[in-house]
C-alpha cells in the first residue's frame, strides 16, 4: 500500500476509498483539503472535489497487530480479544472526541 499522490508508506493511520481501493496518507490528503478551501475556484468544482475526498475513510495501518515480513498473518502481535477491546475503547472515545473517525481493520 502507498499514496497515490506522494507515492510513500503511510505512517500510522491513513485514509483508505473502498469504492476504488486507493490509499492516501494523512499530510497528503490535509494538503489537498487546505488547499481547496482556500483556493479561488468556484463553488461547484469545489464542492464536487470536496464529495469526492469524502469518499476516503481514515483506516488503521495494521503494522502494531501482526507482522507483515513474515509472508502470513500468524505472527501477530496481540491476541484478538487485545485488538477487540483496543477498537471498542477507540470506537467508544470517538463521541468525545469527534476529530477522529471510526476505525476500521
């Protein structure tokens, strides 16, 4: 997995378009928005671009629950249950604290 736009690995989290399965990193995809908001084109194409950024859901790099080296998913770092309950407390933190999003695994 790599930006589409900086052509890198992510660090930590990232945002992840299941509909067409591109990846972006965070410092990319904040660029482009800042860059929306405050350019002088008009409101129909930004509006557009923006509906189509919000298509990208921020998503987990999976990097602290298993090893990715190793070829196959048995060398895992942390049970399930561990990684079930890390996800519910993240899920459950997300009303307080509304600048993150849902995470998905």
């Amino acid at each position: 997995m790599k930006c589409f736009r900086c052509q890198e690995q992510p660090e930590g989290d990232y945002y992840h378009n299941f509909k067409s399965q591109l990846d972006i990193c965070r410092r990319c995809l904040n660029k482009e928005v800042k860059e929306l908001r405050h350019c002088k084109t008009d409101d129909y194409k930004r509006k557009l671009t923006l509906r189509e950024w919000s298509e990208f859901k921020l998503v987990r790099h999976c990097s602290f629950y298993h090893l990715h080296k190793s070829g196959n998913m048995k060398s895992t770092l942390m049970t399930k249950s561990d990684l079930r309950k890390k996800i519910n407390m993240e899920n459950y933190l997300y009303q307080y604290y509304p600048v993150w999003d849902k995470r998905y695994v």
